[in-house]
C-alpha cells in the first residue's frame, strides 16, 4: 500500500511540474543561477567546478556531467530533479495518514511553494525545499513504533544535499527545525524514543553538511588565487549587498573612504572592477563607513521595509492561516506562536542588522521551512478526530487562499516574456550577444547591470561552449576570481577598468549614464582625458570604444 501511495505521488508530481514547466516559462529569478551556470558549463571557456555558491563537489559532478554531454543543460535538470524529488518527499510526509483530507497540505505546499521554485529558479530556493524534504523525511521515519531507517538515510542524504547547493538555506531550515521540533515532542509526550532517533539524524546530517563545506573551503583555502578571491568576494559583498544611502545627506562618511559622488554611483550599479583602488581592504573601509550609517535609524527600517516586506508576499498567508487553524483547534497550539514569532524576528534583526531588505528568494524558504513544520504539527492535532470531521471546510479555506493569491505569480509567468523586454528589444540583445560571441579577437567589457543575457536566454537555451570567453563583468561576485582574471590575460588586459583606454581589442557594453560614469571615474582617478566613441546600438545598450583627445 505503501508503494503504491508513494508511486502514484511520484506520477502526480512529475504531471505538475510538467506542466509548470511546459506552461510557465520558467526563467532564473537573478543573475547567480546563470553566472554558475556559465562556470560549470564552459560558456566562460573552459568547465571549472568552483562555483562559489555551491558545493565544489557538485561542481565537479556538473563539470563531468558537461563533458560527457555539452548539448544537455545539465544544471537546469539537476536543479528539476532536486526539486521534483524534494516534492515527492513532502507530499509524501504529508500525506501519510489514510485520511484524503491531508492532501490539502501538500497541495497548498505546491502551489505556493514548489510552483515557485520551478517558475522562478533560483539555488538558494532549491536548496531550501531540498532541506524541508530531507528534514521531513527524517521525522517521518520515527514517527510510528518502528523506526524506518532507508527513509531516515534518504533524509539525511537529502538534507547534506542542500547544503551543497546552499549552506545557507540548509541553515535556515535547520533553525526552523531545531526551534519546532522540541514542541512537536509535547504534542507526542509518548514517542521520547522516536523523538531522540530524530533528533541524532538531524545532527548526523548537520555533520555531514559542515563535513562537506569544509571540505569545499579547504579546496578553495589550498590555492592561493581562489583564496585570494573568497576574501575579497567578502569583503565585497559587505559592501554591495546592501543599499547605498544618498550621497548628498552622508557626503562626510563618503568620503572618509574616499569616495566621490562618481565612484558611489558605480558602487550603486555594481561597477567596481578596478583591483588598484577598489581592492579587499578599500571595500573593507567603506564597510565600515557603510556600517555606520546603517545605525543612523533601524527603527525606520523596521517600520517601512522589514515588516510590510514580509506581509506583501502570498507565502505567508498559508503559515498564518494554517497557525490559526492549530489555535482555534486548540488554545494549547498557541504555543507555537513562541517558534514562529521568534524566526520572524531571529531573520528580521539579521535583515536590520545588514540595513538591507528582505529579500523574496530568503524569505520563501523560511515561509517554506515553518509551513511544513506547522503541518506536522497539524497531522498530530487532528490525529485523533474521526475521518474528515473537522477538517474539511479549513482545508478548503486553504485552499481556496492558495489559489487566489498565487494567480499573480502564474498569470505573471505565462506573460513573463513581453514584460521583460518587447519582441524587438530581445531580438536586439540576442544579436548584440551572438555579434561578441563571432569576434573573438575582441573583449567586450560590460557594465554588470547592463547585462542582461539571463533575461533574454531561456533557461533551456542551448549555447555554444565559450559564448562569453570574450565579455567581461566589470563586477558583481565573480570579480578577482581566477576565472576572470585568467580572461583578461587572454587579452593582455590587467586592469579593466584602467586599461580599456586606447586599446584596439577592447569595446565597452554599457547605457549612457553607466559609460559617463566609466569615462568620469577614469578622469577622476587616473586623470585621463578620455571620451568615448558610440559605435554600435543594441536596445538600450551602445558599444564604445574608449580613446584619448
């Protein structure tokens, strides 16, 4: 019966995604997914498995993965199946009990949580539904009189596995689970056994994963460029991370670190890519300038980005609509209100304390983490009632929430091509990035957010090996990497920004503004008398070559 069950929720799963995938143009949520594909793909040149935000060792299983088949998008379908699996898992857990009523919950779990994750792929939400799927399943494996050890294997494994793709949602989920699964115990005073089993199984998996990421920062701390790199990456993203306030009102610390109107304005749009000034130790210093006026007022913060940031998302409907569902059942469910009120505020004094806010890809995943929790607490309230008898008209309530709210994101999805860019504009920017990719004698320097090829590829897009082995970001994370720098060397360029002067070889992609701001930046620093000369239109986007008076 079991098996049954089981394959039957595998089918239904593989229909659903089918269809999200088939019907709703599933494209990245941001540049991070594309970038790492572009490292592990060898569209940067070469395959290389560091892929910064995951795991190497998942890195070098897409690298082989690549080699043995360039033609298959092979991120894309591990990041599916991460997902497709995690699903099975979820809906599995929450369908356990024979009564059909509980497949409300894997439903509601659908629909506004994997749906996403799909439509909008993005690793940090694949590794989160990947640790909710292995952290449920290792609570199911206990949850009856005999412990079931392949599925408590299968949980561990999926849980290590979500820390490969992202240490931080496997941490995230896993303080969900450590502030949740303590009270789920005096709602099942009698399984103390099953409740330690669990307990030992989550923390084998919590070794497993910081076992893994050791393992993967002692590959990146034995060479010294990569090394190099993570502590300038660092340093970097403390800087832009988080918003730049008006330079006008803080014009003082500005410049304490030396810092012009110009060179805020570039920081703003990502554009730092000059090792001679912006290097560890400047971002280090405007950190801490930045830090600074970030305590100017948290309150505001507070008030106007943190909490109603959290309340415009859909997701959390379903967490407060099924926590009052467990109260109105029961007033001693009100204890719960203590684990979920202290993972809003543990996530929200650490969005403060960044002066930065919330952010819709880190947010799901804690939604996603309570949800799930507060189902098992769900499964174990109603235990007990006869078949279907309270808990029909909520799940139905639920449901129909679910439904309403989540239109946005589908109907958002099915016209998500003509919001992006018009037909003409895209056409524009697939030519402008096919251009690049034929003159390879050149190097196209690109100001980071004019870059918007994740935007124009879908992301089943077959490209050539080595599409962008000539376009260079003049930021963002990958900058200082050796991947980058061994890119310019191919160029006989060592400072990107200093060096694309009066060069034959080397064009800059950018808009107006961003290619003013390039040529005042190099007056300013480096007292050039430059200007740059259009010669190429691509949307809104020009290619200059940038020569002396």
């Amino acid at each position: 019966m079991r098996n049954k069950k089981t394959v039957i929720i595998a089918a239904a799963e593989a229909v659903f995604m089918l269809l999200l995938v088939f019907l709703f143009h599933p494209r990245f949520e941001t540049n991070d997914d594309f970038g790492m594909l572009c490292i592990v793909s060898g569209l940067h040149g070469k395959c290389d498995p560091h892929m910064i935000y995951s795991n190497i060792l998942m890195g070098k299983l897409l690298c082989a993965l690549y080699a043995a088949a360039s033609d298959i998008n092979w991120y894309v379908l591990f990041h599916f199946l991460v997902i497709y699996i995690s699903g099975v898992l979820v809906t599995r857990v929450l369908c356990a009990k024979d009564d059909p009523v509980y497949l409300i919950l894997p439903v509601v779990f659908n629909i506004f949580f994997l749906a996403d994750a799909v439509i909008n792929l993005q690793f940090t939400k694949t590794a989160g539904i990947a640790a909710v799927g292995g952290l449920l399943l290792i609570y199911h494996s206990v949850s009856e009189k005999k412990i079931r050890f392949p599925a408590m294997i299968i949980g561990i494994l999926m849980t290590a596995l979500s820390s490969m793709i992202r240490i931080n949602s496997f941490l995230m989920v896993f303080a969900c689970g450590a502030l949740f699964l303590p009270l789920i115990l005096i709602i099942r005073k009698d399984k103390i056994k099953s409740f330690v089993a669990c307990a030992l199984a989550v923390l084998l998996a919590a070794g497993i994963s910081f076992s893994l990421r050791a393992y993967d920062r002692r590959c990146y701390d034995n060479d010294p460029d990569w090394k190099g790199y993570l502590s300038f990456n660092e340093a970097r993203a403390s800087v832009t991370d988080s918003p730049f306030l008006p330079y006008d009102e803080n014009k003082d610390l500005y410049e304490k670190a030396d810092l012009s109107w110009n060179d805020v304005a570039l920081l703003t749009n990502w554009t730092f890519d000059d090792p001679d000034f912006f290097d560890g130790d400047k971002m280090e210093e405007i950190a801490e300038v930045k830090g600074e006026m970030k305590d100017i007022d948290k309150t505001e913060t507070i008030l106007k980005e943190t909490l109603p940031g959290t309340l415009r998302f859909s997701f959390v409907i379903p967490v407060l609509l099924l926590l009052a569902v467990l109260i109105f059942k029961d007033s001693k469910n009100l204890i719960f209100l203590i684990p979920v009120s202290l993972v809003f505020l543990i996530f929200t004094t650490r969005f403060i304390s960044l002066s930065r806010y919330l952010q819709y890809r880190v947010d799901l995943v804690i939604a996603m983490a309570v949800f799930a929790l507060l189902c098992l607490v769900f499964i174990e309230s109603f235990k007990d009632e006869k078949k279907g008898a309270h808990t029909y008209r909520y799940g139905v309530l639920a449901l129909a929430v679910s439904l309403i709210l989540n239109s946005n994101l589908y109907l958002t999805s099915l016209l998500r091509e003509s919001e992006t860019f018009s037909p003409e504009v895209e056409e524009e920017y697939e030519e402008l990035y096919n251009k690049l990719y034929e003159d390879q004698d050149t190097l196209y320097l690109t100001v980071t957010t004019c870059d918007r090829s994740y935007d124009v590829y879908d992301i089943n897009e077959d490209l050539p090996g080595g599409f962008y082995a000539n376009t260079y970001f003049l930021g963002g994370w990958e900058t200082g990497s050796p991947i980058m720098e061994e890119k310019l060397s191919n160029y006989g360029i060592d400072n990107p920004m200093r060096d694309m002067a009066d060069k034959d070889n080397v064009r800059l992609i950018a808009s107006e503004w961003s290619c003013l701001a390039v040529t005042n930046y190099l007056r300013e620093h480096y007292g050039m008398d430059v200007e740059a000369q259009k010669e190429e239109e691509f949307g809104n986007y020009f290619v200059y070559k940038i020569t002396s008076r």
